[in-house]
C-alpha cells in the first residue's frame, strides 16, 4: 500500500503539472503580459506541488520534483508543436526550468 501512494504522488505532480501549464498557455496568454510582470503566472507552479506533496509519504518533495521532471519535456514538445510561440528554445528551456523549481518549492 505504501509503494501504492508514492506513486500516486508521481502521478498527481505529473498530471498538475501538465494541466497548469496548458492552462497558462491557453487561457492566460496576454494577462500578465498587460500587468508588466509576464512571468508571474510560474506562482501557479506552486499547486501541482503542494497538491502532490500531500499525496507523498515521506519524501513530501522529492516525489513532486521527479513527477514535475517527468512532465516538463512534455510541456516543452506541447509548446514547440501546437502553439505559436515568441521565445527562442533556450527561453523555453529556462521556463520549463523555473516551473520545475516553483513546483518543488510548493
């Protein structure tokens, strides 16, 4: 039952994960461009963390971190192939980054 739950803190991360960052993209794509802070919306990273982290007996945050390192590749391939984007692959890159540490910091 224990192996059981440690998985299902994996899962949780990478599934979050994945729907923060589809939803960053699709639905707040300008709001925070206009704000003058366009990076704030890497905050959002914090739920698919604490969420996970509730699920993770034990290692509260070494489970989330390795689902949110399973689910950045598959935002990055998602951002490159289905949206328009502005950033070179580099900035990308880093933004993947900073939600991966956002993520463990929740």
């Amino acid at each position: 039952m224990k192996s059981e739950r440690s998985w299902a803190g994996i899962i949780c991360g990478f599934v979050l994960f994945i729907v923060v960052c589809l939803s960053l993209l699709l639905h707040m794509k300008g709001a925070f461009r206009a704000s003058g802070n366009p990076e704030l919306g890497l905050l959002f990273f914090l739920l698919p963390g604490a969420a996970a982290s509730c699920l993770s007996p034990g290692r509260r945050v070494l489970r989330p971190l390795l689902g949110a390192i399973l689910a950045a590749p598959v935002c990055m391939v998602t951002m490159r192939l289905f949206f328009v984007t502005h950033r070179t692959f580099w900035q990308e890159m880093a933004w993947g980054l900073s939600a991966v540490f956002w993520c463990a910091l929740g």
